[in-house]
C-alpha cells in the first residue's frame, strides 16, 4: 500500500486498523521477502512494470510483449 498505492504509514493504519508500528513492521518484512526472494520480485517488478534491470518499461515494451 505504501510504496505501490503511495499511501502515508498512518494511511495504512487507518485502513486496515493497526498501530503504525506495526505498519512498519509488516513492511519491512515484505521488502525483506522481496530482495530475498527472487520469484517473489519478479512477480513485484511485472505488477510494477520494472524489467529485470529495474528499468521502467515503456508502453511499446508492454505492447510488444503482449503481442509476443
């Protein structure tokens, strides 16, 4: 929620109605899982449209890859 959405940590709290510290925790954990994880960040960087190179990828990139 926090780095895809963009929402503050007291956001999140809000939302799903939890401390913001424990906010921090569980996102921490996750990025934790993501850099280990390399299975779990190519899933992350396709939802985000980042190439393996943590490049952004254009709009014909995703054109061509769809038409592939």
């Amino acid at each position: 929620m926090c780095d895809i959405q963009g929402m503050s940590y007291a956001e999140i709290q809000q939302s799903l109605d939890m401390s913001e510290s424990q906010v921090k925790v569980y996102l921490h954990r996750s990025r934790r899982k993501l850099r280990e994880n390399s299975v779990l960040r190519q899933i992350f960087d396709s939802y985000n449209g980042v190439n393996s190179n943590n490049e952004s990828k254009t709009s014909s990139d995703v054109q061509k890859a769809s038409s592939d």
